[in-house]
C-alpha cells in the first residue's frame, strides 16, 4: 500500500474509483438509472483538467493500481476565509476496500497538508442521510456547524451538512 500525490496520468484510475465507488455508495440514494449511466470517460477528463488546475489528489495505490483518492481546495464557501480553511472535496475508496483504515490514512495525509500549509479548519459536506460517512468523520474529530444546502445530484435535490474540523485554535 502507498499513498502519494496524484498526477493527470492518474486521472483514468481516479474516475474509475470515483464511478465505482459512487455507484455503490449512493444506490438507494439516488435513481438506479442515474448511477448507472455515470460516466468513467467524463469523469477521467474532469480529474484531469482539476489535475492541471491544481487541485491537490492524494492516491492510495496497490502494485500501481488505484483504489481510492481523497481531493481538497481552498474551501469554496464564501463565508470561509480560502487562505485560512482548507476544504476535502471528496474522498472515495472502491468498496472492497471500506472499512480497513485506508480512508482514515487519506484523511491523516490531508490533516498533515493542513498543518503545514498553515489552515486553521478543514470542512467538508456531506449527505445528511449517508450515517456511515458521518460516523465516519465524527470519529476523525469532525463537527456539524449546522449548515445544510441543497446539492443537484443527478435530477435528485438532497441535503448535505457541513462538518468542520480545527486544526490551530
């Protein structure tokens, strides 16, 4: 197992965990139709332009082969100070690897990243109805703030909340 910095050749194995990974978490949350049409070619181009652009991946691999990644940027709540917060856009693992700490380990290489690069917080939204994500972060140190919004997931309207963690006081 290695945990590295992403680069845009790794931009196919990203979708493809990112395809997978979403398929099997959100089924029962979103239409069958809709997770079954997602696309790995689309999503490949898009990690590839966030890639280009900066967006700061970490991998974590087998023998080469990518089975989750976790993403972040600069938060892009307004109410957030950008050089100040530091937000983890998304973390997906395929699913024969969930529950074995490897998304524990992403989340320590990004809380790493957070204190060297001087962020106060770190936020993230999540489904209000996935509890197993939310378990998830709490046990990270990870707290409500009480902000909910509506995301478009596909036709789907669902609520995510906001969850915060400090890093400096």
């Amino acid at each position: 197992m290695n945990i590295r910095r992403a680069t845009i050749f790794d931009a196919d194995q990203i979708a493809q965990v990112h395809v997978h990974s979403r398929q099997a978490i959100y089924g029962g949350y979103l239409p069958n139709q809709f997770l079954d049409n997602l696309s790995q070619k689309k999503r490949s181009d898009e990690w590839r332009e966030r890639l280009e652009q900066g967006i700061v991946v970490w991998i974590v691999e087998n023998k080469e082969t990518i089975f989750g990644f976790i993403s972040t940027c600069p938060t892009r709540d307004v109410a957030d100070d950008p050089n100040e917060v530091l937000e983890i856009s998304a973390i997906y693992l395929l699913p024969k690897y969930w529950g074995k700490g490897f998304g524990t380990k992403l989340c320590r290489v990004v809380f790493d990243y957070a204190i060297q690069n001087k962020y106060k917080m770190i936020t993230l939204w999540v489904l209000e109805s996935n509890i197993q994500a939310r378990n998830f972060y709490e046990l990270l140190g990870f707290h409500t703030t009480g902000d909910i919004k509506i995301d478009h997931i596909g036709c789907e309207k669902l609520p995510v909340i906001k969850y915060k963690k400090n890093i400096y006081p």
